[in-house]
C-alpha cells in the first residue's frame, strides 16, 4: 500500500467509525444525568435522616458525632442516581448488542466485498472501532467470566476471520 492508500483507509476508518457511532445515537439516545437528578430540586437547608430519606436521599451518620454539628451528611441525588444508574447500564448493555454485531458485519464487508484494499481495511477498521465501543461501554458492568467470555469470542472470530482473509490474499497474489 502506498500512502494515497494508507491516508484513503484511515479517512474510510474514521467516516465509517463516525456513521456507526452516529447512526446508532441518531435511534437511540444515552439517558442524560439531568432527566433523572434535575438541579432545580428544592435544596432542603435543615436535614436530618428523616427528611434526607423523605427527600430521595441516602443519609450517612458521622462517626463519632460532632457535639453541636449536623450528626450526618445527606445524599440529597441518591435514589434518582441509582434510577440513572440502572438506566445507564441498560442503554451500554444494548449499544454493546447493536454495535458488536454491527461491527462483525463491517468487518466481513471489507473483507470480502471491496476490490479496493484500502477501502476494504478502512471499513474493517472502522468495524472494529464498533466493537470496541460496544464492548467498552458494557466492560464496567459486566463480571469477569462475561469479559473472558467476550474476549475468547472475539479472539476467536479474529483468527477465524484471519484466515479467510488470508486466503483471499493468496488468492488475489496468484492471479
């Protein structure tokens, strides 16, 4: 490849990359930490436990208490964060389910349906750009045999698909 084609392959990367990530934003949107925790909430200046919990809050008590302070500090954003939270895990678990497939599917593409290799591996690249942002967002909220699991799949459609596209190089070099 010579650097037309290296810098034709990154531009495809990247543009292919932006239409995944965007395409996917355009039908379903990230919940935003304002719909669920608004900043307009009423402060509550005089808090206790029992106000802190009447209010949404999660009330955490000093240890040993202050003579003459506030005996605790309220979590004023505690249960709409956890709602948020929920939210948010969901909406990273459904990216990783629409961007991973997704990104396979480019990758296949690249590699076996453009005659142009610069093109091909671009769009291959902006696949796995895919999967990496599905599979980053989830990574936090999944357990450690969820992450083997993912990266031995992963692995091994690398090598299996390595190996096809070897032997469409082959077969491209005898001709």
């Amino acid at each position: 490849m010579n650097l037309k084609e290296i810098f034709l392959g990154l531009a495809v990367l990247i543009l292919t990359f932006f239409v995944l990530t965007y395409g996917i934003n355009l039908f379903y949107s990230e919940p935003h930490y304002d719909d669920f925790c608004s900043p307009s909430i009423v402060q509550v200046q005089n808090l206790n436990e029992t106000t802190c919990f009447e209010n949404g809050g999660k009330w955490t008590s000093y240890a040993p208490p202050v003579k003459g302070e506030v005996p605790g500090y309220c979590d004023q954003d505690f249960s709409c964060r956890e709602v948020y939270n929920l939210k948010l895990e969901s909406y990273q678990m459904n990216i990783f389910l629409i961007a991973v497939p997704l990104g396979i599917l480019l990758i296949l593409l690249g590699a076996y349906f453009f005659s142009l290799d610069a093109v091909g591996v671009g769009i291959m690249g902006g696949g796995l750009g895919g999967i990496l942002k599905g599979v980053s967002g989830y990574w936090a909220y999944s357990n450690d045999l969820i992450r083997f699991l993912i990266s031995l799949f992963g692995l091994l459609i690398v090598i299996y698909f390595g190996y096809k596209f070897q032997d469409k190089i082959k077969g491209k070099k005898k001709k």
